[in-house]
C-alpha cells in the first residue's frame, strides 16, 4: 500500500471523558501540540458536551482559545446536539475554533433511546439540522456508535450501517467514523462491513473506531487495512472509550493504544507521516499527565527500529 494512512490521536476527547481527574487546560493544551509536532494529521481536541453531562469538557472554548495550531493539522470537536454546533460557530467567529467537528447517530434504537434520549428518527432529525448549521464552514465528519454490536440489541445489520453512512454524506460529512463501541468486533466482521462502505458509499471515507474491550482491537484495524480502509483513531495509552458514569462491558473499556498501532503500521511498511521518537514523547507526556502507567505494550517495550536485523527478533 502506497497511500498514506491517517491516524487521528483521540487522547485529548475520547480519552480524557473515561477520567475521573482530567488534565488543566494548558496541560491539554501542550499535549495537544506534541500530538501535532509529532505528526499526526488528525486531532480530536475536545467536546462541546453539556458541561453537566461531561465535566471533562467544561473548558472547551478556553482550551480553543489557548491551543496552539500548526499548519496542516485538522482539530475536531465533538458536537452532540444544535447548541453544541453553535458554540462551534461562536469559536470559530471570535478567531480559535476548530477546522472539523463530529456528529452522532447511533446504530440502535435501544442505545439511541438510553444514550441520546430520542428516538433514531428523531436523531437524524437533529443531526440534519446540525449539519444544514455547520455545513461549509467545518469538515462534518459523521459518527455511527454501536456500528459492530449493541449491549442491547446484539448484531447490527451491516446494511443499517451503510444506510447510515449514505446519509451523512448525503448532508456533506466526508469522513465516516465506525464505531466499534462495546469492542465486540471480529476481524471477519470488520472486513465485510468496510467492504461494503467502501464499495457501496464512495462519497465518504470510513475511519475505523475500533475500541479495545476484548483484546482484538489491533487485529481489527488490521482487518480494515486489508480491504482498503486508510483512517483510524486511537488513543495514546489506549485510554477512553466512554464517558465514567456508562458501564458497557462491566465498566472495561479503551481505545485502541497509538503507540502499539503506529508501532505495528511502522514495522509493516507503511507510510503513515508519524515520528516515532517524537510519538513516544507525547506518550510519556501523557502518562505523566494522568500520573499512573497507561495501556500501551509500546510505552513498556520502546518502538523497534525499522532496520533491525530479523535474527535479533527472531
């Protein structure tokens, strides 16, 4: 594969809502900036979340106005509803809001009626009204959650899925995030939905959100490697995937970790922009953020050089 891949570092949003005691602002703030130094060209930097609901966010806009921006880079920001995309907007306007934002569908109607008190008509109703507000003046990226399996529901239905992902791009999003919310995925799973995205709804390219619950989330970023998927998130130490107070899996949860993802793409072959040494600052940055070890193999081991003899891996 000659394109280069795209890993969006998701630590400073889907990371930090699973915390009991979140960084300051200028500590996410500095983060933030060695995700960008380090190269990655995707940054999820924070939610417009009611602050009630997700108090991990309640800084949004301070953390916007402080953050510094580097060329090439897109920021996004999570937006739950209408009054989150007009915080948005009101950023953008004062001079240091974000270039891309996320809206939420989800792929059940028993998760949309716990998680986003509505019904998934009434959802997509909102998220039309969302995207009609914000359309041509961020990146739309739309988000599908329980899009491999529900707590509630069991098996989603693939082609639900990929009606939802035309949907969006029919309202102008152009980057699709699978959400592998419960970690129930299977690499066999995987490579027949992003068969099907990728075949079936062209306008919009799928990022594979694959948490890792279960211990499978790396095979499953794999799995979507093979059939041609070029977008992933991950999260340094592998931490998030939830906010606290939601319990999927006995309360097990955590995104796939970036260090062992870029790692792995690393001794693969592939181009994926991102300075290893560079990676593992921000990894040890992130630790020291949190001050407790996180859930990378990598931050233990250390990268492997790209040349290192096989006999010395042998």
């Amino acid at each position: 594969m000659t394109e280069r891949l795209t890993i969006c570092e998701c630590f400073a949003r889907d990371g930090l809502q699973h915390e009991d005691h979140v960084p300051d602002t200028m500590t996410k703030a500095a983060l933030i900036d060695l995700f960008a130094a380090a190269g990655f060209a995707r940054i999820e930097a924070t939610s417009y979340s009611h602050p009630k609901q997700v108090p991990a966010f309640a800084d949004a806009g301070d953390l916007l106005r402080h953050m510094p921006r580097r060329a090439g880079v897109w920021y996004k920001a999570t937006c739950p509803n209408l009054r989150a995309v007009e915080r948005a907007l009101a950023d953008q306007a004062a001079g240091y809001g974000v270039n891309e934002i996320s809206l939420l569908v989800s792929a059940t109607e028993s998760h949309t009626a716990r998680n986003l008190h509505s019904t998934r008509a009434e959802q997509w109703a909102h998220v039309a009204q969302m995207s009609g507000l914000a359309r041509g003046k961020f990146r739309l990226v739309g988000v599908i959650s329980m899009a491999l399996g529900c707590p509630f529901e069991g098996e989603v239905d693939p082609g639900r899925v990929v009606e939802d992902a035309a949907r969006f791009a029919d309202l102008g999003a152009s980057l699709l995030t699978v959400g592998d919310t419960i970690g129930s995925a299977s690499p066999g799973r995987v490579r027949h939905l992003f068969s099907r995205l990728l075949a079936e709804v062209p306008a919009i390219t799928p990022v594979a959100h694959f948490h890792d619950t279960r211990g499978a989330g790396i095979a499953n970023c794999l799995a979507a490697l093979e059939v041609g998927c070029c977008n992933f998130d991950s999260a340094m130490g592998g931490i998030g995937g939830h906010p606290r107070q939601i319990a999927y899996g006995q309360g097990e949860t955590g995104n796939v970790a970036t260090e062992d993802l870029v790692s792995l793409l690393d001794r693969e072959g592939l181009f994926h922009g991102i300075d290893l040494d560079r990676m593992m600052e921000a990894s040890r940055a992130c630790e020291a953020a949190l001050g407790r070890k996180l859930n990378s193999k990598v931050a233990r081991a250390g990268h492997l050089p790209r040349n290192l003899p096989q006999t010395e891996i042998a």
